[in-house]
C-alpha cells in the first residue's frame, strides 16, 4: 500500500514556522548590519590653518580616523626651512646670502623644477628673478625707485644659466645672484603633503596650500572633488567671487592671478607677474590662468609662466605637452570678461 503524505502537527508545526521565521529575521539583520559596515562613510578629517603667509586646508577620508595634523606641521616647517625667504635662517636665504649651507631634497627639488621650468619657456620663467621682485616691492624689501637704468643693472643678475648645483654646493656664476622659488614652493608643499598621505594609506583626499591643490580619489560616494576657479577680483581685499568650478580627480590644479598681488605706484597699478626678459611687470589682457596638470608644483610653475607669456605666447606651449590643460580669464577690447579653455578643460 502506497504511505499517503504525513499531515503534521499543528502545534508543533506552529512552532518550527516560528523558529524558522525567528532564525530568518536574524539572518537579515546579521546581513544589514554586513552591508551597512561594508558601506558606512569613513571618518572625514578636516585640517586648517595658516602657513607659508597664506592659508591651508587639507581634507581627507581615514578609516581609523587617524589627525595628521603634527606631520602637516612638520612638513610645512620643512619647506620653510629650506625654500621660504622670508626665513632668515632657511637655505635658500643662506644661499642667497653666499653663505654656507648644504642644499637638503627639498631645495634640490625646487631648484630642477624651476631649472626645468626655465627651460621649458625660454627664460619667461626664471628662479634668478629676485632682485626685480625685491626691487619692485614684491618681497621683503618695500621698493626702491624703479628706472629704466636700474631695471638694466638688475636684469644682469636675472639667468638661471648661471646657477648650478654641483658636489652638494650651489654654484653661483656671480655672488649677487639672487634666487627665488615662491613661484613654485607652495605647489611643491602640496605634492609633499600628498605624498605623505598616500604613504599613510590616505587614497581620497584634496590639498589646498593658498590655492594650489592637489587632489587623489574623490568622495566615498564615488563623486570627485568640486573646486571653484575665483572671478578675479577688482581689488587684492574684494569679496571671493567663483567663476566656474571643475571636477578634479588625481590631478594638481593651480590659479596664478594678477588681480589681486600688485603695487601701485604713481597711481598706476602693476601686477606681480613679472617678464624676466624686459624686468617689468606684464600688462597684457590676460587676468587669471587656471592650468591642471599631473602635480601642483608643475601646475604652478605653468600657470606662473602663462600669466607672463600670455595667451597668445602660452597657448602652443600648453598644447604641446601632454596631460595639461589650461582656462584662461582675459579682457576683450571693451574691457569685458571673457574666458578661453583648452579642449580637455572641462568646467561645470
């Protein structure tokens, strides 16, 4: 005889239902509770502040949530130490000074950045240049009384030819050679930075050392950095004022402005961007040049030598080179605002 299905016990069947539903519902938690760790947002770490005269602002997203505001600090010190002028023990004050002292990495970075970026424009950028800076006002000295006879003197002390670095000495063809590397030192800080962040297993983050950036990764919700290029301004106190913004992902991005850094003098306004070959300040039409580029120190010595070159001069040199980009903000002969953006320079 073919056994019939068994019909169960209704009490006891009520009961199994009910452990399998209680062992189901703590199944689902126990895979909530997976899910939501695997997806909660890391710890966000915030770190602002003053340095190298202008400010800093460094983000970035930390599983242990670890403050990395002690090394920050020991970095910016570094530089200063080593590059900064208005320092009067760093190297570079030292070396300017034709007194002695070993150039540690950092100066040694700098000064082949600077050679190369002086090399790359033909001299329109130049580390030599800081007896015009001086000399117009733009350094630590208040400015002497610019003549034309005077520019002629200074521009004899401005060549980057003349200055090496050999057997762990900086060799200087005449004494009174002056160098400068403000034009790339905070760019140069923020690749530091992010180097140190990255050592530290720090893969999103964005560093702003007064404006240039430096940025890895992006959000943990997957979007990339949002930063605002400023409309330049009508007075160096005038109200921030965003142009445009960009999404930015492991790529170094740097403004260089004149709006905003000038001296005046016989009621004329003179911008701090100066031509090495003429000794005098630049006065094209161009006010702002924003340039993306692989790291900050390279964005910045770029943008510095667009701002000197101008549009017209700078434009063929950015579209020779590859993963730079650049935006520039100029005045039309009506004296309105207009912009121009290289092909892979994509604003929002």
């Amino acid at each position: 005889m073919k056994r019939g299905f068994e019909i169960p016990n209704p009490i006891s069947a009520g009961l199994q239902i009910r452990r399998n539903l209680r062992n189901i519902s703590w199944i689902w938690v126990g895979l909530l509770m997976v899910f939501c760790s695997c997806h909660q947002q890391p710890p966000k770490i915030v770190l602002q502040g003053l340095a190298q005269g202008s400010y800093y602002a460094i983000t970035y997203f930390d599983e242990e949530g670890r403050n990395f505001q002690h090394e920050i600090d020991s970095i910016f010190h570094a530089v200063d130490m080593s590059v900064n002028l208005w320092v009067d023990s760093s190297i570079i004050s030292k070396v300017n000074r034709n007194e002695e002292a070993a150039p540690d990495q950092i100066f040694i970075d700098n000064f082949n950045i600077a050679q190369e970026a002086a090399r790359l424009s033909n001299g329109y950028f130049d580390p030599t240049i800081s007896p015009l800076v001086a000399a117009w006002g733009f350094s630590y000295k208040t400015g002497d009384n610019i003549t034309p006879s005077l520019i002629d003197s200074l521009k004899q002390l401005v060549d980057y030819r003349k200055i090496r670095i050999e057997n762990g000495k900086v060799v200087k063809e005449n004494p009174t050679i002056q160098i400068d590397f403000n034009a790339i030192a905070q760019g140069y800080t923020s690749d530091l930075i992010a180097q140190f962040l990255e050592s530290r297993g720090i893969t999103n983050f964005l560093v702003d050392t007064g404006g240039e950036i430096m940025a890895r990764g992006g959000k943990p919700n997957g979007q990339p950095w949002i930063v605002g290029i400023e409309k330049p301004a009508e007075n160096w106190d005038s109200e921030q004022v965003v142009q445009t913004r960009v999404a930015l992902r492991d790529k170094g991005l740097v403004t260089s402005g004149s709006t905003r850094k000038y001296v005046e003098r016989d009621g004329k306004r003179y911008s701090h961007n100066l031509d090495p070959t003429t000794g005098y300040p630049v006065e094209h039409n161009v006010l702002s040049v924003t340039v993306l580029a692989e790291s900050s120190v390279w964005a910045d010595a770029i943008a510095s030598i667009c701002m000197v070159m101008g549009l017209e001069k700078s434009l063929p040199l950015i579209e020779s080179m590859d993963g730079v980009e650049a935006y520039y903000i100029f005045e039309n002969e009506k004296n309105e605002l207009e912009t121009f953006a290289t092909e892979g320079f994509v604003t929002l």
